[in-house]
C-alpha cells in the first residue's frame, strides 16, 4: 500500500508540473494556426548505430509515430464520439474523419487546414468533447511535424480539459499524452523533465499491464519502454537501457508476435546497446536473430540498416568474409527497397572491407 501511493505522489508531480502555469487559450491557439513548418523530425530522424554505419528508423518507432498518434483513438474517447449519429454534430465528426484520413495519409499541412474547420465547427456548436478531441489531433500533427511548443501548448491544454472534466491523472489517455511531452522535453533538451515524464507513464501502466491483456494498452506500454530505453541509451545509461529494450522486446513478441517488423528493430536495438557494452559475440547473436525474423518480413523497407549492422560487427571482430557477405546482403535488400540511404551504409562497409583486402 505504502509503494503504490509513492508511486501516485510521484505521478502527481508531474502533472502537476506540466499543468500548472501552462493556461492556453483557445485564443491563443487559434492565433498560431497558421505557422506551418516544413520539418519531419519523427519520420526522418536517424538513430545511428555508433561506429557501426547503421542506423535505426524512426519509422519503425515502436508503433510509429504517426501510428502511435491514432492508435489510441479508443482511449481518448474519440472512436466513439466520430460514431455519433446526431444531425447537428454530423458535419462536425465527418471534418475530423476527413481530418484523420489526411494524417493517415500524411498530409500533415492539409490535415491541419481541415482540423482547423473542425475546431471552428465544434466552437460554434460549444461542443466541449469536440474541442477536446479535435485539439487533441492537432496536437498530434504538431508533434509529427516537429512543432515542438505548439504540441506541448496543445497536449497540455488537452490535458487540462481531461484532468477538468474528472479523468484521473493516471487514466491511459493521460499516460498517452504524458508521453509524447516526455519525448518533446527529451528533444528539446530538457532532461530532466523528460526522465521524469517517461517514469511516471511506467509507473501508472505497470499495475494496469499486470491485470490485463487490452491489446492498446500493453502496445502503450511497450511503446513507453522503448522509447524510455532510447532516452537511456542517448544518456549513455546502457545497463538500463538494454533491460528496457529487452521489456520492451518481449511485450512486442506478445503483441504481435515475433515474425513482426518492430521486433527486428528491437533485436537491432538490443544487439546495438551489446555491442556498445562490448559484448560482441552477444551482439552478433541478437543481430543474426533479428536477420532470421526480417526473412520472413519482404516488405521491410529498411531491413538492409540490420544486414550492414551485422557485416560491421563481423568487420570489428576480423571476420572479413562474413562481413563481405552481409554488408553485400545489405546492398542487395537496400537495392530492392530503392533505399538510398541503405544503399549509401552498405557501401561505406563494402569500402573499408576493400581497403582491408588491399593491405
């Protein structure tokens, strides 16, 4: 009894903290609707494999991020709100739908434009969950477009209207929102305050993931953890690191099983953080895993990032043919994908081997 109220002084803490002197006004919000912003940060931000020429994709992001922002539809309500049949709120739900399925299809500026006719719509209707649910997608979009403080104006307003209206503060649509500020205060360098976000989202689902198997809530869960193990590994923190992958990895497998994109790019994940502790033979064994899965995954378009990942680890350890052999493997699948990026690492390790022959 006594650790699971530490654990809820500590949740309040920081919602407080992120609440209080964060007032935005619909006003306000609506007096910077036009700043468009022509950066992609969640879709093409690299995570490179540290001397080892590979990379992780953000897009295969624990549920990517454009994904993550609509996943949780159900926990913000909003699944039910569009099934609303009522004739007055029909054109209001139908402009969010048409708002969604340009966020779906990418279209972040335009889906913008169309949310802010919902937002126009719902205000003049005075439908508070409206407002509620349309600022929670623009937020989204902010946060998918790398508007870092609009996005943190917005979740924080979104927060407010919840916390208002009754949610509890460790509600899963909360924990959702708590996240994304968390990674908005790691990218914007507020450590800190980020450590402190990513801590309170484990501590708030933990209870909740040991009593159920809601498929949206264990993926939130997994998506904390990994994205907490990222912040820890940018820290330098690799024991920590590596034992949230490995959490993370094993709620992916539970999930959506092990043939599935993300849990190659764990496996990666985790293979990285071994190499880095200096365990290249449990490196090696991770990677060649993770290989073994994106086999059955053809579609994967940044699949070769694992093959040069492996080539380089066998390139460290003197194998040179096995790192020939992946590295060209690499070429291939990045080839395949018309990857030039992929193509570009592989190169750079098909390069090095050449000069090694050469001596």
């Amino acid at each position: 009894m006594f650790c699971r109220r530490a654990v809820r002084l500590a949740s309040l803490k920081f919602i407080f903290s992120i609440t209080r002197n964060n007032i935005v006004t619909n006003r306000k919000l609506c007096s910077n609707n036009m700043y468009w912003s022509s950066s992609r940060l969640f879709s093409s931000q690299k995570f490179d494999f540290l001397k080892l020429g590979g990379k992780r994709s953000t897009n295969q992001n624990f549920h990517s991020n454009l994904q993550s922002s609509l996943f949780l539809l159900s926990f913000s309500g909003l699944l039910s709100f569009l099934n609303k049949e009522d004739d007055k709120e029909s054109e209001l739900i139908t402009t969010i739908k048409r708002g969604i399925l340009l966020i779906q299809k990418e279209e972040l500026q335009a889906a913008e434009q169309m949310l802010h006719l919902a937002l126009r719509l719902a205000q003049e209707q005075q439908n508070s969950d409206g407002l509620t649910y349309v600022y929670d997608l623009l937020a989204n979009v902010a946060f998918e477009r790398h508007q870092f403080s609009k996005a943190e104006q917005l979740f924080v307003n979104v927060m407010q209207r919840e916390l208002a209206k009754g949610t509890a503060n460790d509600d899963p649509k909360i924990v959702h929102m708590s996240l994304k500020l968390a990674k908005i205060y790691e990218e914007t360098g507020q450590i800190d305050k980020a450590e402190q976000g990513f801590k309170f989202c484990l501590e708030c689902l933990q209870p909740l993931v040991d009593k159920s198997s809601d498929e949206d809530l264990l993926t939130l869960w997994a998506m904390s953890l990994d994205w907490y193990a990222r912040f820890l590994q940018q820290q330098n923190r690799l024991d920590e690191a590596l034992a949230h992958y490995k959490k993370a990895y094993a709620m992916c497998v539970k999930v959506h099983g092990e043939v599935h994109e993300e849990s190659v790019v764990l496996l990666n994940d985790i293979g990285t953080i071994s190499y880095l502790k200096g365990d290249k033979d449990e490196a090696l064994a991770y990677m060649t895993k993770a290989i073994e899965v994106g086999k059955h995954l053809p579609n994967m378009e940044d699949f070769s990032s694992v093959y040069v990942n492996l080539g380089n680890i066998y390139l460290k350890k003197g194998l040179y043919e096995e790192a020939k052999k992946f590295c060209s493997e690499g070429y291939k699948n990045a080839k395949r994908h018309h990857n030039p990026e992929g193509l570009k690492e592989a190169d750079i390790c098909l390069e090095e081997i050449k000069k090694i022959f050469k001596k």
